[in-house]
C-alpha cells in the first residue's frame, strides 16, 4: 500500500468517523423511536379488533411495506414542499425512516402479543382487569422480550439504511465518505472505510443486544440457572 | 347465591350445552362430573362469561340477567365477585407470585397497596406458598403454581369460586397438595364449583354432585345419593368405569 494512500485513510477516518457520530447516529436513535411508538399503536389498534381503525393500520401498513424507503424519503423531501410542506432534510429523514420502519415493526410487535397465550389474558379478566389494564400489566410485558430480538434486528437494519439520506442532503457518514473519495480519486479505499466504520457501529449494537437480553432473561425469571439458585 | 336457567352454547353448529338448569347455594361444594367433552368445562367458562352464551339467564350478586346481553362493564363487575382457578394454572409469568396475588387486589380493585401486601400474605400462608413469594412462576412445580393461582383467586374474597379440572394438569402425586388446599377451603364454607375427575374428592367434599353428559345434567343429588345410589343408568355406567 502506497503511503499517500495510508495517509488518506488515516486522515479521513476521522472526518467519516466524526459525522457518522454526530448524525449517523442520532438519525438512526430518533427514526427508531418514532418507529416503535408507530408500531406499537399501529398493532395495539390491530389486535385490538378497533374495527375502522384497524383497517386505517392495515392500509398503512400496505403503503409503507410495500413502496421502496428511497422513493419514501423522495416523496417526503422532494415532494411534500409542492403541497406546501416543506421539511429540512434531517426531519424529512426521521420521518421517512421512522414511518416506514414503524411498519415493519408494528408486525414484530403484533406477532410477539400473539404469541402470549390466550389464558394470560383469561385469568387477568377473571380476577378483574379490565381491557387495558389488561394489556399494560400482562400482555405488552411479556410480549416484549419475544419482539425484542426482532426489533433489534430491524435497528441494525434501520443503521445501514441511513446512508439512504445521503440522496436528500443530509450529510453523514456516507455522503462524507462519497465526498473524499469524489476528491481523492480513491473510491475502493474509502468506501470500505466507510464500510468498516458502518461494521463497528452494528457491532457495538450486537453487543449491547446481548447486553440487554441477558438482562431480560434475568428479569423474567424462570430460567434453569435462576430456579436452580433460589432453590439451593 | 348463583343461579342458572336454560344455558345453551354450540361451537360451529354442535350443541355443547343444550338447556341447563344449575344452582349454587351459599356455602355449598358443588363437583360436576362427567366424561370429557359432556360440556362441563363449557358450563363453567359460560358462568364467567369466557365463552358467551347463546341463550341463557343467570341470577348471581346483584344481577339477574340474560346472559346473551350483559355488557362489558356488567361482565366485569360480576368477575370482581368471582374467583375462577384454571386446569393450566395461568399465573402470570411476568410476575412474582406474590405480585401475582396482589395484582387482582390493587390494580383491578384499586386496593392500597400495604393493605393488599397483608391480604397477600395472609393468603399465600393459607395455601402454604408464602416462603416462595419471591419466585417467579416459572420457578415453582405444577402443585405449587395452582396453589399459587387459589391464592390468586381467593385475595379478593370472592363470594364464588370456580374451579377448571384443577388438577388434571398435575402429576398424580402433585395432586394431593392441591386437593388439601382445596378441602381446607370447603371446610372454612367457602361457595365453590368444582369440575373434576378426582372422584375421591367429590366424594369426599362435595355437598352436591351433578353428573353431566352430552351438555345436559343427567342426575344430580348429594355425594352419597350418586355414589352409593346412582339412579340414573348413564351415571352407573360412569362410576362404575372411573
């Protein structure tokens, strides 16, 4: 390797690494919180048998499964301004990558209250629960350890698919990346360094992933380990 | 105390239960026997409104009703009057038992929570549970877990307490501390309907026997009368197989 090229490489690790951080991230932390709150409703309103409601989440659903996220992401920046709408490209961002995971993630959630047997709910009712109490304090908690690798799955996904917002101005790790190797005239050198910056985020993900599984197996309980020990 | 007239319910067109007539005296142990799929269950998921009736009326606390148009706030309303113990227990797993117990006490009843921890207790020492308060369902074996869920529908004193083959789910020699739990409370004159097929404990606690076939109450009198005497030929039949 030539030495001008390890000099690229070293000085712009930093330049990718910066608004990877600065960006990258947040737009990754703000799009899957708007996601989970969407998804969340969106299969609340569905399991829920809320009969026109229901159907408005269905149609939803439909729309933002079915369209690709980079035509979403058009239609809310370069689109919505002719209807006198007119977003930053950062929001525009959030909100296209927030809608059209809270899609996805409003089946993790849906499947995963499914999955809970029917008596839990049963003997919440028999000892006076009504609905949502119902669900606040037996299903969604029980529900949520099932959808958590799902929607952990879905984050990681959700991180590499915002080099997506480099097509509407926003500037981050990728569209930095695009920037040096359009100056230096070293595209492979730098697009797997933004690769490699990109593949030490998801793993810090899958880290924290295990991270917090391990702490929601504790906290359910019923573990072999667990029993074992409060038996002894 | 609790009364039944005309009950039917069919699931897909078979008649599970065709006409019952069925009542619950203050204090009284009542088992309802009979072969698997002769609408026992049914019966006692229709009472508490699990499965909706198709036609039916019911005379039970300060309700008499038709039980094909009670609403939503009336069925719950009647629940708070009502325990109901489960073949599969049903604990919930996201709890600690004595969350478990408390649970019907201050979330649904809005009991303050100290007072309910009391109850808890008290509870929990009745079936014999309280040094596992901590543990998790998952944690506990089968007889524990349905003690657990007497508990559970005993807190709230309820006037009536329906039992759902509470030990068919168990190991044979898990049984016994579940029926033990269970005859201390018929012995304290707890109001209870019990569905089984421990015939033993029938004969042992029930003050009255209903034998059932194909959804309709063929014979029912007191233990003594359906053991030793059974009039019915359908009910000799039975006994004398289980």
């Amino acid at each position: 390797m030539s030495s001008r090229l390890i000099e690229i490489l070293t000085s712009s690790f930093f330049k990718i690494l910066i608004p990877g951080i600065k960006i990258t991230i947040p737009l990754t932390v703000l799009s899957f919180a708007v996601s989970l709150v969407l998804g969340l409703l969106l299969a609340l309103v569905q399991v829920a048998e809320l009969r026109f409601i229901k159907d408005i989440a269905r149609f939803y659903i439909w729309i933002f499964r079915g369209t690709p996220l980079i035509v979403q992401l058009f239609i809310i920046f370069f689109g919505l301004p002719s209807l006198g709408i007119t977003l930053e490209a950062f929001p525009s961002a959030v909100m296209a990558f927030g809608m059209n995971l809270g899609a996805y993630n409003a089946e993790v959630f849906r499947a995963a209250i499914l999955a809970i047997p029917k008596g839990q709910m049963e003997a919440a009712y028999m000892i006076g629960l009504n609905y949502p109490m119902t669900m606040m304090r037996v299903v969604l908690p029980q529900s949520f350890p099932i959808a958590f690798p799902s929607l952990f799955n879905n984050l990681i996904g959700l991180l590499k698919d915002t080099s997506l917002a480099s097509s509407i101005t926003v500037i981050e790790l990728f569209t930095t990346a695009q920037q040096i190797a359009a100056r230096t005239y070293e595209p492979f050198a730098l697009y797997c360094e933004a690769a490699l910056i990109y593949l030490i985020f998801s793993t810090a993900l899958t880290w924290l992933q295990d991270w917090i599984e391990r702490k929601l197996k504790w906290k359910s309980g019923g573990s072999e380990d667990a029993g074992n020990q409060r038996t002894a | 105390m609790l009364e039944i007239k005309g009950l039917h319910k069919s699931f897909a067109n078979t008649g599970v239960l065709k006409g019952i007539d069925f009542r619950v005296d203050k204090g009284e142990v009542v088992a309802v026997i009979g072969q698997s799929g002769s609408g026992k269950t049914t019966l006692l998921r229709c009472m508490s409104f699990l499965e909706r009736a198709d036609s039916g009326y019911m005379i039970f606390d300060n309700c008499s009703c038709d039980m094909t148009a009670v609403s939503k706030k009336e069925i719950r309303e009647l629940r708070m009057h009502m325990g109901f113990v489960f073949q599969s227990f049903n604990l919930f797993s996201n709890m600690t038992v004595f969350q478990n117990v408390m649970e019907g006490l201050v979330t649904a009843r809005g009991m303050d929570k100290e007072k309910a921890r009391k109850k808890a207790t008290e509870v929990l020492e009745k079936v014999g549970m309280i040094n596992r308060a901590e543990f998790y369902p998952g944690e506990l074996s089968g007889g524990q877990q349905q003690r657990v869920a007497i508990a559970r529908s005993i807190a709230p004193d309820p006037e009536i307490i329906l039992f759902d083959e509470p030990t068919s789910a168990l190991d044979p020699e898990l049984t016994g501390e579940v029926l033990d739990v269970m005859k201390t409370l018929a012995k304290e004159g707890t109001t209870m309907v019990v569905v089984t097929h421990e015939m033993g404990f029938a004969k042992e606690v029930a003050s009255r026997v209903v034998f059932m076939e194909n959804g309709t109450v063929v014979e029912e009198g007191t233990a003594g009368e359906i053991f030793s005497a059974p009039k019915n030929e359908r009910t000799r039949q039975f006994l004398s197989i289980s």
